[in-house]
C-alpha cells in the first residue's frame, strides 16, 4: 500500500495550509430508502468493510518539506463516521450537506469521514462521504464507497507495487516530451474568464441534476464521441444559457473556455496504493461554436489524444517531477484564468447499500479554489448519470445550471438521433426525460 510519497499528495497538504479558506475535499453523497439506521449500524458496516480498502488506515502528512505516508496505530474506524440529525429544525438534507462541504478532518489521522444525514424524511437517509484530496483522487474516492457499501463481492488487496520514481531516462522519452509540450502549447493561453460584479462568499453549495445514462451512450455513438465529450460539450451550452451577458467584457470573446480534465494514470494493481494517481489536460470547449456537433467533434478531437498509450505514459511520468515544479502547476491550474475545475466521467460500478438499504443516488462534490465561483463533476451510477455544481452561494439566485446542462444532453440526443449515419438498432427509442425540475431536489 505505501510507496514512494506521490507529489501531488504533498501539494494538496501545501495548499490547504498556504490558502486558509481552501478545502481540498472531494466526496459523494448518497441518498439511501428505508428509515434511518442508528449510528452505530452505520459503524458496523465501516469497520466491517475497512478490510476491503486498507489504505483507509493510512495518514498523510507534511513533516517539514516532506510528504510521508504511514499507517495510523491508532486507526478506529467508528471515529470516522459522524451523524447529523436534523429532526426537530428547520434544516433540510441540502443546507447539511452544503454546511458540511466546508468541514475538516484533522490531520494527524487518516483523512476521511462518512456523514450520516437524517431526520428529514421518514422514508430515507443520506450518506456523505468525504476525503482530502491529498490522501484520495477521483477514483480512488469510488473505490472507497464500492468498498464500504457496494454489494458485490470484496476485491482481494494486492501486494505493493514498485515506486513510482524510476531514472529520468526510462521514465519518458525525449520524444514524448516534445509531444507533451506540443499539446500544452496549444492552450497556453488564457481560458475565457467573467466577472461577476458579485462579492463571493468563499461559502460552496451543491446542485445538481441526473439523466438517463442511455441518453448519453446513444448520443456519444451517434456523433463519433464518448459520454465524457458529450457531458463537456453540454456544460458549454449549459454555461452559454446561463452567464450574463454582463459579466463579459468584450475582450473576453476573443477567448475560448477551458477545463481542467483529470486523467487517471492509476495501473490496476495500484488499486489498494495511497495517494494520487492521476495528470490533467486542458480541454478547450469550443464556447463560441453556434454548432453543438461541431463543438463535440472538436472536444473528440481534444480528449482522443490523450486515450493513446503514448499520452497515458507521458502522463503518467509527471507524477515523478519534483513537487516543487507540480505544485507550481497546480497553483497555475487553480486560477480562474485558466479554466473551470472539473472531473470526467466517474463511474460506481454494480449497487451500493447500506445494509438492505439500497442507495438510489450519488452525486459527486469538488471544492472551490481560491476566487472560484464554482466546480463541475460528472458521476455514473445506477444507470444514472448525475451532474454537480459545487458553486459559491454568491450565486445562489442565478438560473437553474444542472437543468440547463441536462436539457443540453437532450438536444445532442436529439441532433444525433436525426443524423442520417446515425442508427444503432436502438436509436429510434422513446425516452422518457426528466423534467427539469430545481436542480437542489437532485441532491
């Protein structure tokens, strides 16, 4: 499980500790049927399952400049599980999970919890999962909730895998450091950025909407494109609906928007590894394009290069770059200059429960950097996939943005629906959408 400390572990540390009002947390929310269990069925089922994620007992921490990765002698699983009961107040399961976001776990112990949310339904529950994003990435995060509560059977722990540092010379070829350049050349410049004429509150909330995951796949092979370029070219449209024209300043049309996309170069035996695993790209969105399909052909065009094994290897060789240099990267990426944080498509394979209890959704949530108004992630699960806005509460009165990005999902579907080369054995299919309700109800 504990290798050679990742980079990116350690700049995660850095940042929460040099931007006091940033935090690094990543999670899901789970919203489960039945009536609420007591707390400590919850505990049981955790430290039941711990076994099936080892790396759940291991802390992460900065010991002057070093990054060090060890396991905690003092691991109790039932300490990391909270409760939150909102019987008897005004609260809903929205305001407690956006009043959590901004919640830290202390440091000097393995950095995640699971929140049980109840009180506010007698017919469900939730469950909030969060983790620092110096102990955990994206995938990492959906390995730890099928662990915890998925219903298939327990993946046995590998054996520790080599370090990841080898001699500069076998990491990456001279060639593919060209090529890695090239492609960061290309979007060098800075992504299309607004002002909001707003005094942001630093204060995150969660909205979100969900759509048939069918919608997607059948769009995706309808125009040439994955379901993660078909939720990138929605969030464009999305966001073209939703912006004021006042928070543009002319100079600003002159500019495409950008995406911070995270790749994951995590091998399969890195499954119960520590730590990050993961490079990003920038994915420019084709903003002005007045074609959607044109706009998805260019994102393809984008996103393929990277599903090269070439690519995933150069990728793959930044984590040995010195911390220093990745930090200096990581702080670039979190100006909004440079684009909107995001994630690509995750995926929770198979069913999570809680006990008998099935979990009927998830919705994934991000952190707000530092001057950010908000954050997007994707998440498939149950047939469903969700998009979420972890967005400042500044903005809290603007137009209904998950419902936007769900509507723009519909019309590529529709688009590739009557394209003449378009035409799996399904594609003539009625589908009965969701109705576009206010996105906070998908929480």
């Amino acid at each position: 499980m504990i290798q050679q400390p990742n980079a990116l572990d350690g700049c995660f540390l850095t940042y929460e500790r040099q931007q006091h009002n940033v935090r690094p947390y990543i999670g899901v929310v789970l919203r489960a049927t039945g009536t609420a269990p007591s707390l400590n069925r919850v505990r049981e089922q955790v430290g039941d399952r711990i076994e099936r994620m080892p790396t759940l007992a291991c802390t992460v921490t900065k010991q002057k400049r070093r990054t060090v990765w060890e396991s905690d002698p003092d691991f109790d699983p039932h300490r990391h599980v909270h409760e939150v009961w909102l019987a008897g107040c005004t609260s809903t399961l929205e305001e407690a999970v956006d009043s959590l976001l901004g919640a830290t776990v202390p440091d000097r112990s393995p950095r995640w919890g699971v929140w049980l949310i109840h009180g506010y339904s007698p017919r469900e529950y939730a469950l909030f999962y969060r983790a620092h994003h110096g102990a955990q990435d994206g995938q990492a995060l959906m390995d730890a909730v099928t662990a915890l509560f998925g219903t298939g059977p327990a993946d046995v722990p590998r054996g520790a895998v080599p370090p990841v540092g080898l001699p500069w010379a076998q990491r990456i070829l001279v060639r593919a450091i060209t090529r890695s350049v090239a492609d960061r050349m290309q979007t060098f410049g800075p992504s299309l950025a607004w002002s909001t004429k707003r005094t942001l509150t630093g204060a995150a909330q969660l909205v979100s909407a969900a759509i048939p995951a069918s919608l997607l796949r059948e769009a995706g092979r309808a125009l040439g494109a994955t379901s993660n370029d078909i939720c990138l070219a929605a969030l464009a449209a999305a966001l073209r609906s939703w912006m004021p024209e006042s928070w543009l300043a002319p100079h600003q049309r002159e500019r495409d928007l950008h995406v911070g996309l995270p790749i994951s170069v995590r091998y399969p035996e890195e499954r119960f590894s520590v730590g990050n695993r993961f490079s990003a790209i920038r994915v420019p969105l084709s903003f002005w394009e007045e074609s959607a399909t044109a706009r998805v052909a260019a994102i393809t065009r984008t996103t393929s290069r990277v599903r090269t094994e070439g690519m995933r290897r150069v990728l793959r060789a930044q984590l040995s770059l010195p911390e220093w240099l990745i930090y200096r990267i990581v702080r670039q990426a979190a100006n909004a200059r440079n684009g909107l944080d995001s994630t690509g498509l995750l995926r929770i394979p198979g069913r999570l429960a809680l006990g008998a209890d099935p979990i009927k959704t998830a919705v994934p949530t991000l952190f707000l950097h530092e001057g950010r108004i908000l954050a997007v992630s994707f998440l498939s699960y149950g047939g469903q996939v969700v998009v979420s806005f972890t967005i400042d509460r500044a903005l809290a009165d603007l137009g209904d943005l998950p419902a936007l990005w769900a509507g723009a999902v519909e019309q590529l579907w529709r688009e590739g629906k009557n394209r003449p080369q378009a035409g799996t054995g399904d594609s003539s299919t009625s589908i009965t959408l969701p109705r576009p309700v206010s996105a906070r109800k998908h929480v």
